[in-house]
C-alpha cells in the first residue's frame, strides 16, 4: 500500500509544482514541437495534484492507523 502512497505523493508535487512538466510527460508523443498547453489545461492538472496529494495524505493516514 505505501508504494501507492508514494507514487501519488510524487505525481502530486510534480502536477502542484509544475503542471507544464506533468502535461508534458502526459502528452510528449500525441504532439509537435513547439506545442505549449492552455491555461485551462494547467489549471485542471494543478487541481488533478491537489487531488493525489489529498488521496496519498489519506492512504499514508489510513496506513497509520491500521499499525
């Protein structure tokens, strides 16, 4: 289970850090060079960070309590 908490934690800092690097690793091979991401789109993978962080905080909790 803590390997999931740990796979969360790391994509939500990378999308809350730097939500350019997460569409990047997410969209590298469907576009050309050059192509950048909307503001929207930056938004939405910020709030995506948010997300995970929130789920790896309450699975570490959880993982906690059970020991």
């Amino acid at each position: 289970m803590w390997i999931f908490v740990v796979v969360l934690l790391v994509l939500g800092l990378l999308q809350v850090v730097s939500p350019v690097a997460g569409w990047w690793l997410a969209n590298f091979w469907k576009v050309e060079s050059g192509a950048e991401p909307s503001r929207l789109s930056l938004v939405l993978l910020r709030m995506q960070g948010i997300v995970f962080l929130l789920v790896s905080a309450g699975l570490a909790w959880h993982q906690l309590q059970a020991s």
